[in-house]
C-alpha cells in the first residue's frame, strides 16, 4: 500500500483531477449561487476534470520516464482519446439523449406509452477540454518540479 501512495505520477494525476473538480464546484456556487454535492461527482462544466488528469498523467510520465518513451507515448494516446470522447462522443450521446427524453414526454402526456427517461451524459465543449488540459499541464509540471 505504501508503494501506491509513493507513486508520483498517481498522485499528481489525482491531485490535478480532484483540484479541476475543485474549480468546476467553486464556478457552479458561483455561478449558481448555491451548492450542489453533484458537482463533484458529476461530469461535464469548465474545466474538464478528464482533460485534465489525462493530460497530467502524460505530461508526469513525460518528465518521469522521458518524452520519447514508451510510457509517454502511451499516455498521450489515452489523453487523446480521453478528451475527443469528452467532447465528442459523450456530448452528443447526451444531446441525442435529451431529445429522445422530449420525445418521450410529448408521448407520454398525450396517453399513449409509458417509458423511462434516459440517462443525459454531459459532456464537455472544446473549450472546456482545452482549458482542462492546459490545466492538467501546467499544474501536473508545477507538481512534479515541487515533488522533486
């Protein structure tokens, strides 16, 4: 168990996560003027929190392993992929989503079928992922350094 918290590259990639999950919750109280516990478990708002852990855990093993390694290379494959599904895939399985659950209303008040609604992912806008791993970056070199 020891191992697991004396690993750099881990901890600097949860700590980044949770620290953009920090910022999304202050940008909804303020936002929102008011608190919601959702925030912090949920997905999608400014920054991404999952652009933002994958790209601190590329650029931690970066730093660690080497820019040419195999390490690197895979982690900024995963970043990649992580943030085009953010943005892409998720966002419009939520939209399609959304407009299935009104068709379902309009069904279902005019009598003629009873159904659940689906579950509305949401996902993030490119600016959201950009700044999300920007984040990640920056925060994920800040730490390291510190670390060291």
């Amino acid at each position: 168990m020891q191992a697991f918290f004396n690993n750099k590259i881990l901890m600097i990639t949860f700590l980044v996560w949770a620290i953009a999950q920090g910022i999304k919750v202050f940008l909804g109280i303020i936002r929102e003027r008011r608190f919601n516990f959702k925030w912090f478990i949920g997905t999608g708002g400014m920054p991404s929190s999952h652009a933002a852990g994958a790209t601190a855990l590329a650029t931690t093993c970066g730093l660690h392993a080497g820019f040419d390694s195999v390490a690197f290379a895979l982690a900024v494959v995963f970043a990649i992929v992580t943030m085009f599904d953010a943005q892409g895939v998720r966002r419009s399985a939520g939209q399609q989503a959304a407009m299935l659950n009104q068709i379902l209303d309009d069904i279902y008040w005019k009598g003629k079928i009873e159904a659940d609604r689906l579950f509305e992912l949401i996902g993030h806008s490119p600016l959201q992922v950009i700044i999300g791993g920007l984040l990640g970056v920056v925060l994920a070199s800040v730490f390291y350094r510190a670390w060291s």
